[in-house]
C-alpha cells in the first residue's frame, strides 16, 4: 500500500445541528477515500464555544492531576509492581440501518484489542522500533463488559438502539433517548462507548476529562471502525478506538494539544516533540524537531496495523486521570457477575425523625443476580446491637424486588442505625457481597430541644448529638473545619474545591427544636462563599422546615450565584474566608411557632465551584403572652405535601372538641374553598388543587377564636 500523507489544508465541517460556528478540520486522503481520524478537538472547541465556563473548569481539573502527580511521583517510583485499574465498559450501538447494527462478535474483537493494546500484549508490539524500547510501557489498565446496568440488573453491556436520525454522531442526538440515540449510563462508573453513524468521513471522537458537555461524557466510533471483522481498511484493527480512549483518560496527540509545530507539547515527558502527525504507514527513522518520532504511537494518525505502543509517561498520565478524574471507575462493581446474588436494595422505615418509639422496619428485597431468587435471609440489627434474622421466600426473576416487613422494634429516644443485609440466596453463597447491605440512620423525638438555640461549631463532634447528617454518594459532605471561623475557631464548610462531581445533594439536620409558646421566631446564621467560574455555575444553598417529623418539608431558603457569594471576586484558589468575608442571614420561623417538634434541613448542591462555609446558627423567639398560649399550645395545623402539585393534605390536632372552617385563598385573596365541620378533635382534609393555577396559596383553619395558617406552594 502506497504511503499515506496527511492533508495540511483545512475544509469546514458542517454538523446537522446549529452551533453557531463550525470548525477548520484536518484531512486525510487514503485509497479508500478522505477521512477526518480523530474529530476530537473540534468537538471540545465546539463544548466551549457553548460553554466557555468549560475551559476554567479543565483548567482546575488539570491544577488537581498535576498535584496529584506531584504527590505521588516518588511513590509511584518506588513501587514495584502497579495494581491493574480494571474499567467496565457499556457500547451503545444505534443503528439506523441493518448495516449499521455491528455485530456482539465485533465488539468482543475490540474489548479484546482494547486490552491487548494497554496491556502492551498486542501481537505486533515487537514492530516498535529499539529507539524506544526503553519507553513503551504496559499501562496495566484493563477493560471488561458490564455485566451490571445503573440498575444493577443483569446486562450484556451492549446496548442497541435504532434510530431514524441521519449521521447521528455529527448531531447531540447519539447521547439521548428521547432524540433517538442512547442516554448515557452513569459515566463515573462506566466507560459509554457509541458506535453509530457518523458520516463526514469521521472516525471517531471523544472529550478529555473535564471538556464533556453534560451527557455526553465517553467515546464516539463510527460503525465501520469499531472492532475488526468487516471493519474498513485501514483502520480495520480496533485502534480508532484505542486511540479515542487514549484521549478520554486525558491524553493528547503526540504532537501537542494544538494544531502542531516544535513549540507544542503533549503534556508527557517521554513522547519526542514532533511537529505534525502522521498518516499511512512510514517507516522509520522520521524526524521533526530535531528528534526521531515516535509516529507508531497509538496517539498519532498512522493506519491501524502501523500503530503498537504507549509511553511509560502516558501510561502515568492515564492512571493518575483516572484516580483523580474518574475515581468512580476504581470502585464500580458494574462487571462483577453471579447467578445468586440478593441484596438489600432500601430502607424504607425507619429513615428520618420518627415520632414514636415503636415502628415496623421495612425494606426492599432486590435479586440482583441471573438465577431466580426463591429464598434469601434477612439480617437486621439496631445501632449494632444483637443481629436478628428472618427467612424470606418466594419468586423473584432477575432485577425485582419485593417489599418485606419486619417485626415491629421498640428503641429509645434519640438517634440511631438500622442495618439490613442478606446471607444464602437461594441457600448459597451471594455472588456479589458489595450489594447486600444498606443502613439508614434515624431519631425518635421526644419533642424539640427548647429555645433559644445556638450552634457555632466549637465542639469536636461533628455532628453533634441530636444532628443527622444525610450523604447521599457517600462522598465530600458536610464537615466541621479549622481553618475558617466567623467567631470563634471553627465552621461548619462543604468542601466544593475537591468534590469530584456537580448535582450531589448533602443534607444536615439540626436536633428538632420546640418552637410552640412563641409568637415570632427567628433564625440567623453567618454565610461565607465564592465563586470560581464567571458565569454558568454555582453552588446552591437551601434550607427547609418540616414540623411533621420530615415527612413533609416546606423550602425557606434557597440562594445560589450572585445572591449566594459573599465576595464579588472569583477566587480561582481554594476559598478560605477572612472575617470580612461573612455575611449573615435572617430566617422567618414564624410559621412554626405553634410546632413542638420542628427540625430545620441545610441542603448544599455542588456544582464544583468553591468552598461554602456556615458558622454561629442562632434560633430565638419572642414568647406569647401568657392569655393566648392556652389556645395556641396544643392545636397543630400541619399541611403537605408542600410544595404540592394536585392533593394537598390538611392535618388537625385539637385540645378539645371544636367547630372548624378550613379556607383556600389564592395570591390575591379570592377565596377558593372552604370545608365547615362541627366536633372536631383529629381531622385530615384532603383538597384537589390539580385544576388551579400554579403559584402561592394560604391555607386558613379558624378554630373558634383562633386562626391558624400555613402558605402552600402549587407548582
């Protein structure tokens, strides 16, 4: 086959979706036709010219590998022998025609090439020449089907989608559902692979860590690259996609992360500086830059079968982007297969604040496994007491659950642990122990602590007694810290400067508090946070009140952005507030000043900004007088859910029999409904309000001569 040379001339590609710009690709001319190789860096310019926000966010993400790889450089030197970072992978093939729908052997071909390539056990890896023998490198990274989905159901890890979208790899539609391609599966625990049609003469694409549009984090392949069997020469060998992977665990093309010349680099120490790519198949010695280069890299642009190796540098580039980028991948179980295989997959009681000391525990039974599950063992205990069991039996298939309840338990009051797990599905060892077991923490209130109330972080405990702190993936959450206090010496801060991913909520609860005997309340507490992005992020803050033990909360707070920060500048370093840097902030808790039993809920939404900082939480009252508190102290209006979107529950509890008018008003005081009943002692009313306009609602209950009320929110 005659050499192939690349193209130095540029055309314009055009997508099927408007971007606002298009982008100067390089071509490739070979027998077979025009190719563009790797379309990866202009479809990361394309990301940030929708989002420039995009290029100080890799830019941070950078600082942290490379802190990373300071740190650990001498450790790693040190070491012996690497562990193997195995990486489960999910191809999504959506076809449009028959053509397009490759084979399951075609994609076990590229698995197979996959980890022959990082694995350096790749038939032609003799073919690199003695110049750089003493630099290839097996990387000891791996790669596997999911056996597992989101779900934890059983999967093939492949994925098939027809669609009627023309070309969908040039559009954003090969990363929904709803569009017609295949939403993505949950990239920190998956490597998502699409292999679809691309057209345009593009092989594939990906993005580098940091640069992916939401959604679209993983590698794109154009069908007639992807495995071997029936694949186009000469990129018939599974390389394209090597090559792409290569670039989504963070490396850049051998000749630098621009468009060439001796003044570009790839970031690794190892690779020769060269100062364009390479197509076909030279033969060596090549030189540019006053080196040898390295063009049979799987980073360059030769045809398949010219390409066998990566550096010792890129393999540690890769590793230390999966651990600080991708850490996720370390730990997904989404390849551990079994045929017996239960786990307990919820709790759904007890959770939360509970108002009574006895309550039935429940929890959901899932068979995670191939084999039906016709009888497991549950394991529970409380606070890590006494273990308890209960034999369970039936008919689960693969991914049901079955709802179980337990034998009613008796605890005080205070907080506590629940922990269920499962032992012997069907009689026999569980396949996958990782999945069986799931806690919940949760408190009996006795009625809340009384006012005032007064938080400011100097105990060492954290949380403190009668706290509940909530965290969701089991990650970055709410923590008390030294190095930032408005007084004092201490805070409470969440750490959004090293928290590995955006949309995680973090919940902390204060002890439930006794508002009743109050005509006003009041909370403040002092705020310290800043931005790091100009525009397009933020980290939010909001709070919530709940008087029925959280079953149902009402939100009171909620700021993010401008309205959040409390420094205008962007800090582009770790935010560590002085004390000029505070803010305070007021809360209305009057609503709940007939509540005994009130508990207030801070929820931080990362958005891998900056840091957030909470110090000295006051809650104080203003007592009624003592004429009014005999009316007031034990008739309890609750309302819920709130916000509600169709029936809203109306809950009373009364001292003594009463005549009572429910009332519905709306924004501007037009009466809605109204519920007249005499003798009323308990009472739930429910209301329709599916059929009105959304927005802000009162709702009145007038017992005698008394007026309670409580706004709704009818989104």
């Amino acid at each position: 086959m005659k050499k192939l040379l690349p193209l130095l001339t540029t055309i314009f590609f055009g997508t099927n979706v408007a971007f606002g710009q298009v982008n100067p690709v390089n071509i490739i001319t070979t027998e077979e036709g025009k190719v563009i190789r790797c379309f990866t860096s202009e479809k990361i310019e394309e990301a940030r010219l929708q989002n420039p926000d995009i290029i100080e966010r890799r830019t941070k993400l950078n600082t942290k590998i490379k802190k990373y790889s300071e740190r650990n450089k001498h450790f790693e030197d040190a070491k012996n022998i690497l562990p193997v970072y195995t990486i489960p992978v999910v191809v999504h093939i959506i076809y449009r025609t028959n053509n397009h729908n490759i084979s399951d052997t075609r994609v076990y071909e590229q698995i197979q090439v996959l980890n022959e390539d990082y694995r350096r056990t790749n038939a032609d890896a003799g073919n690199t020449p003695s110049t750089f023998a003493g630099i290839v490198a097996d990387c000891e990274i791996e790669f596997c089907l999911a056996t597992k989905d989101p779900s934890n159901n059983s999967t093939t890890g492949i994925t098939r989608t027809q669609t009627s979208v023309n070309s969908i790899g040039q559009t954003n539609a090969y990363y929904s559902t709803a569009a017609g391609g295949k939403t993505i599966w949950d990239p920190s625990k998956y490597l998502n692979i699409w292999v679809c049609e691309m057209g345009g003469g593009i092989l594939g694409f990906t993005y580098t860590p940091g640069n992916a549009p939401n959604g679209a984090d993983g590698v794109v392949i154009g069908y007639q690259y992807f495995g071997k069997s029936g694949a186009s020469a000469p990129f018939n060998r599974g390389r394209t996609t090597t090559h792409e992977v290569g670039h989504w665990l963070n490396l850049e093309h051998v000749w630098g992360a621009g468009n060439g010349g001796c003044n570009q680099d790839d970031y690794v120490n190892d690779t020769p500086v060269q100062t364009s790519s390479y197509g076909g198949c030279p033969s060596h010695p090549q030189s540019s830059c006053s080196s040898n280069d390295m063009f049979m890299n799987y980073m360059d642009y030769v045809n398949d079968n010219c390409m066998n190796s990566f550096t010792s540098g890129q393999k540690t580039r890769m590793r230390n982007a999966i651990t600080v980028a991708r850490p996720g991948l370390l730990t997904s179980q989404a390849c551990v297969s079994a045929g017996d295989d239960a786990g307990i997959s919820e709790i759904n009681s007890p959770s939360g604040t509970i108002c009574a000391l006895t309550f039935i525990p429940e929890v959901t039974l899932k068979n995670h496994g191939g084999s039906p599950l016709t009888s497991v063992t549950i394991n529970y205990r409380i606070d890590g007491g006494t273990t308890n069991t209960q034999a369970w039996t039936g008919n689960l298939t693969t991914a049901q659950t079955d709802l179980v309840q337990l034998p009613q338990q008796t605890v005080s009051q205070g907080t506590h642990t629940f922990e269920a797990w499962t032992t012997l599905p069907n009689g026999n060892a569980d396949g996958d122990n990782s999945n069986d077991a799931t806690n919940s923490s949760f408190s009996i209130s006795g009625g809340g602590i009384p006012l005032p109330f007064q938080e400011g972080f100097e105990g060492t405990t954290f949380p403190g007694t009668g706290w509940t702190a909530i965290n969701p993936d089991g990650d970055i959450t709410w923590a008390r810290t030294t190095i930032a206090s408005k007084t004092g010496s201490a805070s409470m801060f969440m750490d959004n400067w090293d928290y590995p991913v955006n949309g995680e909520p973090d919940y902390i609860i204060l002890p439930s508090i006794d508002m009743s005997g109050s005509s006003s309340v009041t909370m403040t507490f002092e705020l310290a946070y800043a931005l790091y992005s100009a525009t397009g992020y933020s980290d939010t803050l909001r709070i919530w009140g709940s008087d029925d033990c959280g079953q149902t909360w009402t939100e009171l707070y909620e700021k993010f952005d401008s309205d959040l920060t409390t420094i205008s500048s962007l800090q582009t370093t770790e935010f560590i507030p002085n004390s000029n840097n505070w803010r305070m902030e007021t809360i209305d808790l009057t609503a709940y000043s007939n509540s005994p039993d009130v508990l207030i809920r801070f929820e931080h939404v990362c958005d891998y900004e900056n840091n957030l900082y909470i110090d000295d939480i006051n809650i104080t009252s203003t007592p009624i007088t003592s004429s009014t508190i005999a009316d007031k102290e034990r008739n309890i209006l609750r309302v819920y859910p709130n916000p509600t979107s169709g029936i809203l529950n109306i809950d009373l509890e009364l001292a003594e029999k009463e005549n009572v008018k429910v009332m519905v008003f709306n924004a501007l005081g037009q009466q809605i409904t109204q519920i007249i009943e005499s003798d009323v002692v308990t009472g739930n009313y429910k209301i329709n309000m599916s059929d009105l306009s959304k927005g802000i609602y009162q709702i009145k209950v007038v017992v005698n001569d008394e007026t309670m009320s409580k706004k709704v929110l009818l989104k």
